[in-house]
C-alpha cells in the first residue's frame, strides 16, 4: 500500500507541530522518520495512522483519501512506544484481540483466532509463549508480541513508535536485524520513528530526516549521510565539523587565505564549511589549506580524535586520524577537506 | 447546561480519536446539575430572596453567632490536634516495622467507614460520666460528655484520617539520599527532620489540616449525641438549622445553611490553591 | 503503562540506613505516642460497641435486631444503598472518562464541582432538598396535588444519599484513568475495536479494582449516612428510617442494647469495608498506587 502525505499542518493549541510537510511512501517500502524530540517525527506518525486529524492537509492511501476514515477504518497496525500491550490478557488474547473486535460477519471463530496467534507468536519466535502475561515477558518479548499484535489485522500499513526505544543496547542491535528481516518477510509497508541515526541507517530503506516541524531531507541511507542537503543534516547524522569561510574568486578562504578548496558555483561572501572528520588528507606544508594548533587527542574506538585551533579566531575542529599515524605527535596539523559541502551562514528561512 | 458545542477558532475540547467525548461529559453535567448544583442554587436563591435586613438579623442573633463559633472553633482545635498526632502516627506507620503494621494502617481510615452515628453513641458511652473512660477523667475534675470537650473528641475522630492520609504518601516518596545528603553535611538528625524533611512535608500538612477542619465544621452525626446541645455552649451550627428546620423556621434555616456553605467553599478554595502551589512547588 | 511489572505495594523503607533512622528511645517515644492515640480514639469506640451490643447476653443482642422496626430499617438501608450506588458508579465511569481522556476547557472546574458534596455538611445537603421540595417550597404543591411523595418518603432518603455519596467513584477513577493515559484505549481503536468494545475489554479491566475501591468506599457511607438522610427522612418508624436514624431513635429511648445491637451491624460493615479495601492495597497496591491518600 502506497501512502501520501500531502501538505500536511498540524498544530497542538497553536502550536505548529509539523508545518507543510509532504511525503511519499512507497508500497512495501521501509521508511525511518528521524529526528531530534520535538521534530515532529512522532505526530506524522500517528496521522498517519489516524490518532491525529490534520489541521490542514491530507493523507492518502493508494489513491483513496484516508483523512476522512476513523482509525479503526483505516486498518494500520500501530506499535506503541510503551508497546500498551493489555496486561489482563495474555499474550494469545492480546494479539487476537483485533480479531475479536471485529463486527460477527467478518470475526474468525475462535479456533481461527487461536491459530492466528500461534502462526505470529511462531513468525516473531515467540511459540508457546501464548498463555503468558505481558508483565511476565522481557522488554524484548514484548516489543515482539506488540508486533504481532499489530500484524494480526493484516494492516495496510505497519508503523512503529520508537520500536526500540525502550530496550537495552544489545536487545536492540539484535531486534533491529530481525526486524528487517521480518519486513523483508511480510512485505508491509512500515514506517518507524527513531531519534537513533545507526538505526534509521541501517535498516531503512529510505531515511526522513525531520527537524522543527518540517522534513529536513529524504534518501537513502547514503544520500542522506554523503550528501546532506543542510547544516542540520550534515549535524544531526554523524558526526560533523564546520568551519566559518569566506567565498571570493570561486575559491574558499579563511581569513586572508585561500584553503585549495574551488567553489565556482557558490555565490560570493561569508559562509559554512562542513566537512567529515574522517573525510580529510593530511597535507605536509601549508599553501592552500586549513592548519591549526592540537588542543587536545583522544582515543576513539579504532581511531584517534583530534581537536585543532584554526586561525586568529580560535575556531575548533575535530578530525579524524589513524591510531598510530605519524600527524597525532605533531603540534600542528595542516589538512584539506576531501568531501565537503558550503551552506549559507545563515540558514534560508522555510 | 454550561457548555457550547466546539466552535470555529475558540476550541472548547482537544481532538481526539477516543470517542464517547458527547456522551460522558454530557451526561456528567445533566447528573451533576440535577443532583448538585440546582439543589444548591435552590439554597443559594432562598437564602437571597430573603433581603439582608432578615438574613443579617439571623445571621447575626446570639444563638446563630455562638453555634457557628463553636463549630468553627471546636473544627478548628480538633484539626490542630490531627495534625500533630496524625503527622506523628503517618510518620510511624511508613518508617517503623512492626507486627501488625499493617493492620493499624488499615484501622486509620476507620472513621471513613463506620457511620457517625455508630461513632456518635460509642464517643458517648466512653466519655459518660460511668464510662470507660470519663470514669478515669472524672477525679481529675475533667468532663468530656456533654460538654465542648465532647465535641472536639468527636470531631478528633471524625477527621483523624484526613491528615494522616494526605502525609503518609509523601514521607513515602522521600528520597532517602536527600536524608544522607543531611547527614554527610553534618546535620543531626533532629536538625534533619525539622529543616530538611518538615518543609517538605508542610503542603500536605496544610492540606490535611485544611480538610480535617473543613470536615468537622460540617460535622453532626458524632457530634449531637456527645454535644449535649446546650444552646450557646454545646449546640454546633448543623444541629442549629436542624432545630430551625423542626420549628418550621426555614428562613432561618436557610440563612445558617448560606454562611456555612459560603464559608465552605471558601475553604475549598483555599484548598486547591494550596495543592497547585505545592504541585508547582514541589512537583 | 510505563512500567507493568506488577509491584509490591509495601513501601521500601527496610533498608534504611543509620543515618537516616531516629534513635532507639526516640523511636519509642514516638510509637508509644502513635498507639495510645489511636488506641483512645479508634479502638476504644469500636470495642465499646461490641461490649454494649452483647452487655446483656447473646439472647438479648439477636432479640432486640429481631424487631419489625430494627428490621424494615435495615431492609431500607440496604434499598437506597442499592439505589444510591449505581447510580454513582454510572456518573463516576462517564465523569472519569471525558476528565481522564479528554482534554476541555473548564475541565478543572468541573473537577472541583465533583467534590463538593464533600465540602458541604451533610446537614445543608439534606436541607437543600427540603427547600426544593418541601411544602412551601416552588415544586412542593405541585407535587402533592400529583401525589408524588419525596420528602419523608424512600425518594428523598435516596436522593440525599446520592447527594453525600457523589464524588466517591469518579473521584477514585479520575486520578486512576489520567495515570493510565490513553495508550491502550488507541491500541485497541487501531486494532479495530468500536468505543463499547474499547471500554470494555480494555479501559474496564484496567480500572476494576479501582472501580470495585470506589464503590466500596462509596457504599459504606451510603450506608451510613447520618446528618442528610436525618434532614430529609421525617423519622417515621418501620416507614422511613435507616440503620443510623434508627440507632438514634433507640438511643434516644434508652435501649442501649438496642442501639447498640444495630450499631454493631453497622459497625461490622465498617470492619468489612475495611477489610475489602486493604485486601485490594494489598493485592493491586500499584494499580491502586493513583488513588491512594483519597
């Protein structure tokens, strides 16, 4: 099932939770909605599923307008956050549950439900787990048994509220993986919400990267970390520094020098530079680069840290190097962004 | 009714996607009218359709003046007396273990339970000049029946959960390291109670004293039979509007039943006030 | 639902540390103090009760309950509590439910209106049905002339304990149900529930024993009330009296037995009531955790 998101507004007592946002999904797509708390990230989602009314703006599904459907019309599975699994019922009642609430001409009988239950306790690796309650499952247990409750309605549209935000780091390295896996399976168009950037990467298709309300940049996992299309991006997805510049001659300079960095296209004048850490060559004499003083090196995992003082006005930076590489016992360090991307100084008002 | 349906711009209810929004709250209001606020509104309209010059001269007789004074005051001394016993007995019940902890726990909210007229006519045969008690009193020159005594023994156990309820969940909820942070400062522990724990506990204190006078001002059942009901010594305000109402006198009645309830709901007032600013305060 | 681990209700106060004890003498003084006032003023009334109730034999107690007055009393408090109480469960439910889901202008309001019944004396609420439907009264003539009886009849007992009883349920549910929030009830409406199914296979269950606390809270006063049903009844003997009123009524005669025998049944509700609601504590105490404190 496609879904449309059609210059959506919704606003909370005035306050405009999501401004214009617009958004295709495709069928049997997996989507991520990443973003910082308070991007808006969560209210797309439950317009999607029908908890919210937009204050302007549609939602299609296919091409039929959901809008106008009440949640129960609209057939999604939704997993919560907090997974609101009903704790009277046991784990088979839960996910039949969707089942037993359908009107007498289309509700299954009671065996159908009852082998409904175990072939998606089966499917999340869940057997014979029926008869418990949710209060005696793990963090883990549950997130799955939220899912195939969700799934039990043979939804449309499956969407996930921080399906991982609650569980610990291991649990969740290894639901994500099965996760997909199960996408891959079932073949559901999914949307899930994450402000975690690993997540979103590693398992959708595409990433949403949203921030104040408003959709930030849509792509894969590469465009979006490659080729960010904004400071906020280039910020928010890994890690990042910039630099204050200024564009004249079609080439970049800081201060009264120029750092061997093109820019034809850019329009003369101040500006951001934004560059990888990892993405820099280490140049030996300084004409036409960036060179700064060490202020401090630390040990990152299989990499080393370096945080250098650029010019009169002391801006940091951090690179990255290898561990034992000559450069790390230097003072100073001269380098040249190998990838990198200019941004206004100031952020176009949208 | 008291509310309009959700108009254009001005929004009388948040969207939402549960549903039954209409129905509850509309039958909520039609019962709460029914039930509460035309019956009041009833008293209210009486009460003013009487012109001050008869409401004041009730208001104002000798008898009307002395009943509301000991309801109040005697509301007034019960409740000041809860409140250092309740603080202590909601202290002991949370921090100290013993067998049978929870069995007075459960014991507290005994004057919730047992009708007050149960608790009238027990109070009574206790403190009777031969009873249990007023028998030990007695020698000591000491007499509770039938005197205002009475009433503020009455009106002790009446509002004794008020202030033990409202204090206890929140000695509960004191996070012990703010305790050990006392003490690695080199507070004593009484210097600890008193300037660490006892502010924070001062809201519901308040709050528990508020309602237990609130209480007691309204108070009839255990009051009557130990009362004695002694015009301007022992009779309360309640059992005053219950002699008018008997004598037929529903103006005066009426008059009684309006300054109590005004004061009542003053009261009440105060009460949410305190709560949001201790909620403000104190999360 | 944030965290559904079923939690045992006994405070965690085991461990305290020494800094965070008082001393043992310190200790004593104030046990000492907390049990002989409680002992003076909670335990000594209920015990004189039963003393009283069975001063002159057991053959005594159960003859004095067995008497045609004693017994239409308890067949009437046992009536307007089975009247009075549904009622106040049907408006506590539908007050909880628009309060606890719903956000409304005028919604603390219409919560501070919930409560108070609890803030008027018993006295007034009684009162304020005799001027509404007493002889003088606007509806009082035109009542008779129709021959509907409401004062000193079932009708008003009813309506005066309804009046005292009010706030009991909704006000255990409303903190209740804004605790639980709404993640379960749009669970259920994504999986496809209509609203009755939504309340009851999800809101209900999740609120029973709070529920079931509200009405036991709210009918032992049903059935105790004292000050309005007083007001509104007109004392008429085998006719219109409850238990308390008729306690009273003995009391006043001097047949302590007999007030005494009644007042022992009111009291052994009282015990049961209490019994009930730190059962439940005890058993769904962080379920209960909301309402706790009244």
């Amino acid at each position: 099932m496609e879904v449309r998101v059609a210059n959506v507004r919704k606003e909370f007592d005035r306050f405009p939770a999501l401004r214009d946002v617009s958004l295709d999904i495709r069928s049997g797509e997996l989507i991520a909605l990443l973003g910082p708390s308070g991007s808006g990230k969560t209210t797309l989602l439950r317009l999607i599923a029908g908890l919210e009314r937009p204050t302007t703006g549609k939602i299609f599904f296919g091409d039929e307008d959901a809008s106008s459907k009440t949640i129960q019309e609209r057939n999604v599975g939704f997993v919560f956050q907090h997974y609101a699994l009903f704790r009277h019922m046991t784990v088979a009642d839960n996910i039949g549950f969707g089942l037993k609430v359908r009107p007498g001409a289309t509700r299954p009988s009671k065996e159908e439900i009852r082998g409904r239950a175990s072939e998606l306790l089966n499917l999340v690796q869940l057997s014979g787990l029926e008869k418990r309650y949710p209060a005696q499952l793990s963090g883990g247990q549950r997130q799955r048994v939220a899912l195939a409750r969700a799934m039990a309605i043979e939804p449309k549209v499956l969407l996930l509220d921080e399906p991982f935000g609650a569980l610990d780091a291991q649990v969740r390295r290894e639901l994500r993986r099965w996760l997909r896996d199960i996408h891959d399976t079932t073949g559901h168009t999914t949307v899930f919400v994450t402000h975690d950037q690993e997540e979103a990467l590693e398992l959708a298709d595409r990433v949403v990267v949203m921030s104040q309300g408003q959709i930030e940049q849509i792509g894969t996992a590469d465009e979006v970390y490659d080729t960010p299309n904004s400071p906020f991006v280039f910020g928010f997805i890994g890690e990042s520094s910039s630099l204050p510049v200024r564009i004249a001659d079609g080439q970049v300079w800081i201060a009264d020098r120029p750092i061997g960095l093109s820019a034809p296209n850019h329009p003369a004048g101040d500006a951001l530079l934004y560059f990888r850490p990892h993405d820099i060559e280490l140049l030996d004499g300084c004409s036409g680069c960036i060179a700064g003083t060490v202020v401090a090196s630390r040990r990152v995992a299989g990499t080393r840290r370096v945080e250098l003082e650029i010019g009169g006005e002391r801006q940091r930076v951090e690179i990255e190097l290898p561990v034992d590489h000559i450069a790390t016992q230097k003072s100073r360090i001269a380098f040249r962004p190998s990838r990198w991307k200019l941004f206004p100084v100031k952020a176009p008002a949208n | 009714m008291t509310t309009t349906p959700a108009q254009a711009g001005w929004r009388f209810k948040q969207p939402s996607v549960i549903p039954g929004f209409g129905l509850t709250l509309g039958f909520s209001l039609v019962y709460l009218t029914l039930i509460i606020l035309i019956p009041l509104a009833g008293l209210v309209w009486r009460s003013a359709s009487l012109g001050w010059v008869d409401f004041w001269r009730i208001v104002t007789a000798d008898r009307t003046l002395k009943a509301l004074e000991i309801s109040f005051g005697t509301a007034l001394i019960a409740a000041l007396i809860n409140v250092v016993f309740g603080t202590i007995v909601a202290w002991v019940l949370v921090r100290y273990k013993f067998p049978g902890r929870r069995v007075v726990d459960a014991m507290v909210d005994l004057p919730f339970a047992l009708p007050t007229a149960v608790a009238g006519i027990a109070l009574t045969t206790l403190y009777a000049p031969n009873g249990w008690l007023g028998s030990l009193l007695m020698p000591l020159g000491i007499k509770v029946a039938y005197t205002p005594l009475g009433i503020i023994v009455a009106l002790v156990f009446v509002s004794l959960p008020f202030v033990v309820r409202t204090v206890e969940p929140i000695i509960e909820e004191i996070d012990k390291e703010v305790e050990e942070a006392a003490a690695t400062l080199g507070a004593s522990r009484f210097q600890t109670i008193t300037r660490v724990l006892f502010p924070g506990l001062a809201p519901a204190i308040i709050t528990g004293f508020a309602l237990a006078f609130a209480r007691g001002v309204g108070e009839y059942g255990s009051v009557i039979f130990i009362a004695g009901n002694l015009p301007k010594v022992t009779e309360i305000a309640p059992l005053l509007i219950v002699i008018r109402l008997e004598e037929f006198n529903y103006p005066a009645a009426t008059a009684i039943a309006a300054v109590m309830l005004a004061i009542s709901f003053a009261m009440l007032l105060v009460i949410n006030l305190l709560q949001t600013w201790s909620r403000k305060r104190y999360g | 639902m944030a965290d559904p681990e079923i939690k045992s209700y006994e405070p965690v106060h085991e461990n305290l540390s020494a800094a965070v004890t008082e001393s043992r003498s310190a200790r004593t003084v104030l046990m000492t103090i907390a049990f002989v006032f409680l002992g003076i003023f909670l335990l000594l009334p209920l015990v004189i009760v039963f003393k009283e109730a069975f001063a002159k034999g057991v053959g005594a107690y159960f003859a004095s309950l067995n008497d045609h007055d004693t017994l239409s009393a308890i067949h009437l408090t046992l009536l307007v509590a089975v009247i009075a109480v549904p009622l106040n469960v049907v408006f506590g439910i539908a007050a909880a439910w628009a309060i606890a889901k719903f956000e409304f202008k005028g919604k603390a309001f219409l919560t501070t209106l919930i409560d108070l019944p609890f803030s008027v004396s018993p006295v007034i609420s009684g009162l304020v049905y005799v001027l509404l439907f007493g002889a003088q009264a606007v509806l009082g003539p035109w009542l008779k002339s129709h021959g509907i009886e409401i004062l000193f009849a079932v009708p008003g007992i009813v309506l005066a304990t309804v009046f005292v009883t009010f706030p009991f349920v909704a006000r255990e549910l409303i903190p209740l149900m804004q605790e639980q929030g709404n993640g379960d009830e749009e669970a259920a409406l994504s999986l496809g529930a209509n609203g009755w199914q939504v309340f009851r296979y999800v809101t209900l269950p999740n609120i029973k024993w709070g529920l079931l606390y509200g009405v036991l809270l709210c009918n032992a006063r049903a059935m105790g009330e004292f000050g309005a049903v007083s007001v509104v009844s007109g004392h008429i003997r085998g006719m219109t009296n409850t238990m308390p009123l008729h306690v009273e009524i003995l009391y006043n005669e001097y047949n302590a037995v007999g007030a005494f025998a009644v007042a022992s049944l009111l009291a052994g509700l009282a015990l049961v009531t209490l019994i009930l609601k730190t059962i439940l504590e005890m058993r769904y105490g962080a379920e209960l955790a909301a309402t706790r404190g009244h």
